[in-house]
C-alpha cells in the first residue's frame, strides 16, 4: 500500500492582502473580540485563519488519507470553527472555555472535527482549497443561508451541480414552480448579483477586487451529490 504524498502547508494570498497585514499586531484576544462584535466584517475571522491555518493544516493532514479528503476536512473545520466563535469566551470568567487560549482552543476543535469526520471517498469530492478558501467559503454559505429559498435553490443547482437552465426549470416544474428556462436564467443572474452585493465589504475587497479568481468560488465547496 503505497503512502499518499502530501504538498506543503497551502499559502494563501489573502493572507498578504494589506487589509489583513493590518490586523497582524492585534492579539488574539483582540480579533476574536472584533469578530464577535462586529459580525459583518469578514476581515476579523481572516485574520484568525490567516494566523493559525498552517497549525490547523498541520493536525489534519496526518489524519487524512490523501491530499484531497485533507483538504476538504480543513475547510470543513475551519467552517465549523467560524460557526463556534462567536460563543467562545477566553477570559477569566466564561463558564466553559475560561483559561484556555485561541490557540488550545483550535486545538481543540480540530481533534473534534477529525474524530468525528466521515469523509467522503476522494472521488466524490468537488473541493477545490484555491478556488474556495474557507472563510470565503463561510462567508458565501452565510449569503446562501439568508436567500430566498427557491432562488438559493437555482443558484446551487447552476453553480454547483452544473445544471442547465432548461433542466432546472424542469425541476421546479415537477416541483410545482413554473419557471421557464429564460426565468432561470435571470433568476440565476439575481442570485449572482444578490451573492456579491450580500458579502462584507471587507470580503469582496479581499477575495474579490483585483482578483484573478473567477467567480465566487462556491461551485467548489460541495461534495458531489444529487437533489433529485
């Protein structure tokens, strides 16, 4: 059995974007208090990832099997970190996490996510780290999760499953949404429109302005599944 090869710690530009460089004399108590107290600003959680992801990246890729499952686990840590953040209270006093620092508690959290990880086979695996990095990717699902439902739906069919017009209005007409496919198409165009108007000005400065990324990236954040 031959023993996967994994790459070297992922860099990421964002890292080195000048909004971020900006917050690097902050402490960590400093960023996680900006971040719970100013919840649509992306810079702040950035920030944390830009800081401790090779830490993260470090723990999770002896526990993966290959290159890609270990990078879908990544993202999908920091995804359940950005989620549990803003309840985490480090200083003396908080009822679970006092005494502990950002650090131990990443920590912590990332042996979590490994234990209980079920990993898809690498096959099924639609994540691309460069195309999607994680608090991107959080900050998109974040705009999903507020869309309206039938419209989220079209945008997901389109980006991540890769669905023609024709066959989503299909869909929503076997669902009982009339929809044709020129209805879908400018459904698709709003969605689009409503995603990047949606984000935090911060995170389309970082991700987004002067990018060479196309698009938002959210097409390569899933795992290969259907909705029928």
């Amino acid at each position: 059995m031959s023993i996967p090869t994994f790459p070297a710690i992922p860099s990421f530009p964002e890292c080195n974007h000048p909004v971020v460089k900006g917050l690097t004399h902050y402490s960590d108590q400093d960023l996680l208090t900006l971040f719970q107290r100013h919840p649509d600003s992306g810079q702040y959680f950035t920030a944390i990832f830009c800081r401790y992801s090779p830490m993260v990246y470090t723990l999770i890729r002896h526990s993966a099997r290959s290159p890609v499952q270990a990078d879908y686990l990544f993202a999908n840590t920091w995804r359940h970190i950005f989620h549990e953040l803003g309840g985490v209270d480090l200083r003396s006093g908080g009822e679970n996490d006092a005494g502990m620092t950002l650090q131990s508690w990443l920590i912590n959290v990332t042996a979590i996510c490994i234990n209980r990880a079920e990993l898809p086979p690498v096959e099924a695996i639609q994540y691309n780290l460069e195309a999607a990095p994680p608090p991107l990717w959080c900050y998109i699902e974040r705009v999903l999760d507020q869309m309206p439902p039938t419209l989220r739906l079209i945008v997901l069919m389109a980006q991540t499953f890769n669905w023609s017009e024709t066959r989503i209005s299909a869909y929503l007409r076997a669902e009982g949404e009339a929809m044709s496919p020129a209805e879908v198409r400018s459904q698709i165009q709003e969605g689009y429109r409503l995603l990047e108007t949606m984000l935090p000005d911060d995170v389309r400065t970082i991700y987004l302005e002067g990018n060479a990324r196309s698009g938002l990236g959210f097409g390569a954040t899933s795992v290969e599944t259907s909705v029928e």
